[in-house]
C-alpha cells in the first residue's frame, strides 16, 4: 500500500496571534495587502503496483515429458527410466501397456521389421510386453536415460559390447527376473516383464531432462513459426509404415500403422504430444557373433529431420555426441527446439542403409 506524504501545518490559535503582532508592527504609510490563504493540498497517492503475472515454469517437472510434477511424490519423480526393447511386428500387435511410455524410439531391424524402444519413468504400469531381443544401436539410443535396458536375448557379442560400455542391462541372458509369457500369442511374440520386479534390479536414479519444453504450450517456436499440418505419412520400409493424424479435439497425433489405429491391447489408441523424426544412417554389423545385422547410427555429430508440434512442424538438426549424451534438437536457426510437455515418439528413418531410404510426407 502507497504511503500518501502529509505536511504538518501550525495551529489556528498561533496563526491568529502572529497576524495580530505582525498587524501592530506595521508601519502607517505602508498599506497592507489583501490576506491570502495558501491551500496545501497533500501528495496524490499512487495504487499498488499489479502482482507479477504467475510464472507458467512448474516448479518440478517430469523429466522425460516435462509435465508438471509439483504435486507428485518425489520419490516417483526421482524413480529411475525404464527403457524396454518392445516388438512392433504384425504378430506383436496389439501391445500391452505400450501407451504409458513418457518417450518411444522406433528403429528399423532385419527386413525392415519395426522394434520399438519404450521409456517408462512417469507413469509406471504393472506389466508391458511383448519384449523382444537387444540390436547393437539399443545402447546409444537410450543411453542418456541413466536407466537400465530391458531386453530378451540377442548375440552374446552386442550384449557384452553393451556390458563393457558401462549400461546396466536387464535380461534371461545376463540373471536377469520378471520375465513371464502370456497365452494369447505365440511365441515369440508373447514374452512380457512385470515393472516392480525390473525396478528391483536397479539402482539408477532419475534420469535428465532430455528436452527443451516450453510453457505455456503455445508459445513453442515450432508452433509459432512452423507449417500447418495435419497428418505426417513415414515409409521406412514395406514393413514399417507409421502415420500421425493431428487430433485438434485431444491436442495429440494420433498413430496408425499402416493406415490402420496403432491401438494398445486394451483398445487405446497410441498417441503422441510431440513427433520426432530423425533421418539416420544404417550400417551392417556383425560384431555379436551371428549373423549381419542392420545398425542404425545415433551417435552423430550432424543429422537433419523434422519436429512436429501442435499442429505444425519444421526441418530440424540434430545430434548426439556419445551414448551417454542427450539429442540435441535445433531450429535451422540454431535455436533449441521447443517442445510442448507431453509424450514424444522419434521416428529414426533411414536415408541410406538397411531396407532402402525411407520417406516422410506432411500434409
């Protein structure tokens, strides 16, 4: 509240008196003039300054979604990643649970068959599958989570080059727990992991936060300067054709498969806040001991792609300096990109290597 300044004035009485003295102290030949009143009028007061508007940065957030987390446990908050080798073939889908990852990665593997990286740490739910083996990229896809990797079986040599990098590995084949299979698919395809026991065989801590999110939503620069779209269409193969619908009612991308709902066992449709797609190189790799696989390469010092936000998007570049390190995502200004908290799926297709260069149409 404004202080309003006050001017102390003399009382009446010795006013009086004063005029009176002065009066009888006057020369005769000096004719007085009129009396004057000076009015004082107090210092105009100024209204309190407006507060500050509220600052929309939460206090905690989610570090792989960057939601607001000021009301979560912090223990949950400071739980560890959970990054799970889930397979996306015909025979697969539909997934369990798939649709509580805080982040995705879709690789390309043999025949231009699709394998999935799921990250859980936000919402964690009692069991995902199917689970499906380790390639050698896994590692330096998900090495900046901190986390353990997930996974069921692959060539002894990618799981010890995997161990000797210093990931923390969770699987059959390295004593690992949690592993059951399901009645309703065949095997392969019906292997699944219960989170609690996973959480068990780790000591990892909370990962970083791996992206620039923006607050409020609408001021992210990819929705402020990017083009209008509404649909994303990604070929990386006859096997692997992802698409995102802009759902404007839900604020999501909606995924298909192959023009079809990409839905989850329980009829959820899979969805994404944000859509990352990073075009990639693949090399043959044949260092686990078996037969050539198809390597994709994350680990980049230039790469370019696309970031979808809202629903608009722009040409990016990106990179990534070792498996441990973050993706960096910029603007072709060499802004940080700005992403919208919520769940993000990154498309990793190829332009060279593998089942041939794919392709990515916006519309």
């Amino acid at each position: 509240m404004s202080r309003m300044s006050v001017q102390r004035l003399a009382p009446a009485s010795i006013l009086a008196a004063l005029t009176l003295t002065v009066a009888a102290c006057a020369s005769p030949d000096v004719e007085s003039g009129p009396a004057t009143t000076q009015s004082v009028s107090p210092t105009a007061s100024r209204s309190a300054a407006p507060p500050p508007p509220e600052d929309p940065v939460p206090e905690v957030v989610w570090p792989l979604t960057g939601v607001d987390a000021t009301d979560a446990d912090p223990a949950d908050v400071g739980r560890a990643a959970l990054s799970i080798k889930i397979e996306n073939s015909s025979n697969a889908r539909p997934q369990s649970n798939l649709q509580y990852a805080d982040l995705v990665f879709e690789e390309q593997v043999e025949y231009g068959i699709s394998r999935l990286v799921a990250v859980y740490q936000s919402d964690i739910p009692e069991t995902v599958g199917p689970i499906r083996s380790m390639r050698p990229m896994d590692k330096n896809i998900m090495g900046s989570m901190g986390g353990p990797l997930i996974f069921s079986g692959a060539q002894r040599g990618f799981i010890n080059d995997a161990a000797a990098s210093g990931q923390d590995l969770i699987a059959q084949d390295v004593g690992g727990y949690g592993f059951f299979r399901v009645s309703t698919k065949p095997a392969p395809h019906n292997l699944h992991g219960t989170m609690a026991d996973f959480y068990e065989q780790t000591d990892a801590t909370a990962p970083d936060t791996q992206f620039t999110y923006v607050y409020p939503p609408e001021t992210s620069n990819v929705a402020e300067e990017g083009t209008a779209v509404s649909s994303i269409d990604i070929d990386m193969s006859p096997r692997m054709q992802p698409g995102w619908e802009w759902d404007a009612g839900d604020g999501v991308w909606l995924r298909t498969e192959a023009g079809s709902p990409h839905v989850t066992a329980d009829g959820t449709q899979l969805y994404a806040t944000n859509v990352v797609v990073l075009w990639t190189d693949l090399r043959s790799n044949s260092s686990g001991g078996g037969s050539s696989v198809p390597e994709t390469i994350v680990v980049t010092d230039s790469g370019t792609g696309y970031v979808a936000v809202e629903d608009s998007y722009i040409p990016i570049t990106w990179s990534k300096a070792g498996q441990f390190d973050p993706y960096v995502l910029t603007t072709e200004a060499g802004d940080p990109v700005e992403l919208v908290p919520g769940k993000t799926w990154v498309e990793l297709v190829p332009q060279s290597g593998g089942a041939g260069k794919g392709s990515v149409d916006f519309s």
